[in-house]
C-alpha cells in the first residue's frame, strides 16, 4: 500500500512524496484488478519552491464563506475563489511554475503549448512575465474571444497559431512543432511541475482554513486534483477528497473503474474546461491514490448551478468552475455540520454561450421541452392546440411549421416551457385527451440534435 510522507530537505524546503499516508483503494472488481500493478513512479513534489516562484505572480485568491450556500446545505460551504485569479483560472500556476522551474538556456529557445482555453491565457501571461517567446496551438474552431484573450495576455510574447478542427489535431501539430524547433512543450497538466503550481491553491485554503472535513475538486487532466490531493493527504489526511466531472466526460473516473487510463471514444465537451479523452498517467498514479470519491455531475445541472451562482451571489463562472459546487446536492446528507470547502476553478465563460447555458438548464430542470406535432391541416387546429392542450401558465418559445400539400397532417416542431415541472403529466394527459399526433425529442435522440 503507497504511503505520503513530509520531510524538511536541507534547503528548508518542505517536499511532500507519493508515500506516507494511508491511501484509499477503490474496491477490486473485474473491471479494475490491474490497478495494483499499473502504478508510474511520481517524482517528489516541492511545494514551498512553488510558492516562491508564484509569490509575485499568481494572484492569492480569496477563501470566502458562502452563506447562501451554508443555510442550504446547513454546513460552512466556503468557496475558493480561482476564477478572480489574474487570468481567471488556477492554470497560470502550473504554466508559470514548470516554465520558471527550465533551465535559461532551454527557456529562451521558447515553449509551446496546445489549449483552447485557460491553460492557454495561463500560459501566455507567464511567457510575458518571463519575457520568453511562446507558441499557442488552438484548434481553427476556436472563438475569437479565447483567441484575443490570449494574445491579451501574452502581449507580444505569444503567436497563436489555428491548425486542426479538433484539440486532439492541434495537439498533434503542436508536439511536431515543438520537437522541430527545440523548443520546450508546456503540458495543461501531466508534468510533476505542472501539479506542484496546482498544489498551491490547497497550500492557500489550508492557510485560510486549517479545518477542513470535505474538499471538493473538478478534475479535468487531474492535474489540480493531484496537487491538491497530495498537499491535503499530507497535511490534513482526515478531509474526505471529492473529485468532480462532467457526465460526459468521465475520464478520471473510467480509469480508476479500471485500473489505467484510457481513451474515450467520444465525450461531451459542453464544460470544456474539464473535458478530456484521456487523463494523464502521472495525474491518474496520484489521483487514485489522494481521491475518496469520483462524482459525475450531468451538465444541465452545472447549467443551473451557474445561473444560480450569477441571479444568487453575482458570481460569473465558467462550466467546469461550478461543478464543485454542482455536486453538493449529492452530498447533502453527508456535508451536514460539516467544513466544507469548493474550489471555484475559474471563469472564463463566453457570453454568447449564455442562451445555450440557460436552455440546458430549462431541459434539465424539466421545464423545456420539444414535439414533433402533427397537425391536421385544417383551419383551427393550432388553435385549439392552444386553448386546450396547453395549460394556462404553458408557453410557446418555438414553433416551426411545414404545410404539406395533399396531405391530412403537417408537421411542427414545437418547444413548450413550464412554470412547474409537475405541469409536464398534465401537458402529456391534455395531447393523448384531444388525441394529438405527436412524438416527444428526447436529448439522447439522434433526432434531438438535427432539430433543436
């Protein structure tokens, strides 16, 4: 069994290591008998030397009681502010880390690195801290938004270059590129370097709050999850560690089902921030170890967790910076009189994706959804549509028609929204009443796509 220990080097620097502590075992099944034998050596993580590198640089950000979120849950929920970091998100930690930590004569050569997102503005505003020449690789979809942040960020120290229609394409470009120029490759999070910057953000809340019983963390790569994983089963080995991701995309948590990492066919990149194919094998070797439970959390919830956040607390976070929060529903009982602490991991949301947030939050909620009607193609059939299957606080918010000639019926798409979701029986019983020709659009549709 791998154990965490602590020990203080002759530099004063305190070093924490992959042994010392009694490590959780996810319970052996079929499905995940390798993972006693698939296990990468971790390196030693130095904490302190990260701090002192990002003690000028990365933002501390603040450790806030939230006391609408307490009164729900009735327990002290504290929020960790990452998303008011200096580029608004906890990624400029690592980046800034690993590529502070290269030697100078490497440094100068230049760095590269493949994100679409955080890791890339993280990384843009350390290459002009260092005043060291970068490389970002997004993919040619890429908003103008998160492609103007980073060259914001970067402010002359950073070329953007859109190659590819998928991350996996860009990433692809992205190593060649590296490997032909000798320039240094900067990972989002599979680099021991890369996971002592994310270990600072425990280093922080513990400092604000020595008492913690439940912690809990989005996992993307794992990176952040490792860091912090390792610094608390260090410091404070009695709070229970909750690793979030999106339903989707339930990377970290297939591979720890069993026993290695693997590569998901597809995955919902809806809460983009956390969602990837494949976590890393160094991040999966840690986080098998420092994780107590590894929770999914449906992307309609983290929808309304972020609507809630903005209309509630005036907080504006990005998808996969409310899933920590998201998840508290599912923990109610258990977080009862408990510390509790979220980590907000950032908040870079573009605004245009506001209306698509708000839908997925309807369709969860139970309060949208979409038929295909066929009306009978006769004066008054809408209209009594209208007046009798509809419900009187029901509303229509789309509605597409195609007459059909020489025929009975004509099909509408039609998009309904409830006041409550106990209307919904009362919408289906009204439409089989008046015998309406109709068929719902499930989202798991292939049907559901191409229409709505």
């Amino acid at each position: 069994m791998a154990f965490f220990s602590l020990f203080l080097s002759a530099g004063s620097l305190w070093m924490g290591t992959i042994a010392g502590y009694p490590a959780r075992r996810v319970p052996e099944t079929a499905d995940n008998k390798m993972q006693k034998q698939y296990t990468l050596p971790v390196p030693q993580l130095d904490f302190q030397s990260a701090v002192l590198r990002l003690k000028n640089v990365a933002t501390r950000t603040p450790l806030t009681f939230s006391l609408s979120l307490s009164r729900r849950y009735q327990c002290n929920v504290y929020l960790k502010r990452e998303d008011l970091q200096v580029v608004r998100s906890y990624k400029l930690r690592g980046a800034y880390n690993m590529m502070n930590s290269l030697p100078q004569a490497q440094l100068k050569k230049g760095v590269v690195c493949a994100s679409a997102g955080n890791h890339a503005q993280g990384f843009a505003y350390s290459c002009k801290k260092l005043d060291v020449k970068g490389v970002v690789f997004m993919p040619i979809i890429t908003p103008n938004q998160k492609v103007n942040q980073t060259k914001m960020f970067g402010d002359g120290n950073v070329e953007v270059k859109l190659v590819g229609d998928t991350f996996d394409d860009c990433a692809v470009a992205a190593k060649h590129f590296t490997a032909e120029h000798g320039m240094t490759f900067i990972p989002p999070f599979e680099d021991i370097r890369i996971i002592e910057g994310q270990a600072t953000v425990g280093i922080e809340i513990l400092e604000d709050q020595p008492d913690i019983d439940y912690l809990f963390v989005p996992v993307g790569g794992g990176g952040l999850c490792s860091g912090v994983g390792t610094y608390f089963k260090t410091f404070s080995p009695k709070t229970k560690i909750i690793g979030l991701e999106p339903e989707g995309a339930p990377s970290m948590k297939r591979a720890i089902e069993n026993g290695a990492p693997i590569t998901l066919g597809q995955i919902e990149r809806f809460v983009d921030g956390a969602a990837v194919q494949r976590v890393g094998d160094l991040t999966f070797s840690i986080c098998k170890e420092v994780l107590d439970d590894m929770h999914l959390v449906p992307e309609g919830k983290v929808c309304s967790t972020i609507l809630k956040l903005y209309n509630e607390n005036a907080i504006v976070v990005e998808p996969a910076g409310a899933l920590s929060i998201a998840a508290l529903d599912d923990y109610a009982e258990e977080i009862r009189g408990k510390n509790v602490v979220c980590i907000v991991s950032g908040s870079n949301n573009d605004i245009d994706r506001m209306q698509e947030i708000k839908e997925r939050s309807l369709q969860y909620e139970g309060l949208k959804h979409y038929f295909l009607v066929r009306f009978a193609q006769r004066p008054g059939a809408l209209k009594e549509f209208v007046n009798h299957v509809l419900g009187p606080d029901d509303d229509i918010t789309r509605f597409e028609y195609m007459q059909k000639h020489n025929k009975e019926t004509g099909p509408a798409l039609v998009g309904i929204e409830l006041k409550s979701k106990c209307d919904y029986e009362k919408l289906l019983a009204n439409m089989q009443r008046y015998q309406i020709n109709f068929t719902e659009l499930r989202q798991d549709d292939n049907l559901f796509g191409y229409l709505v």
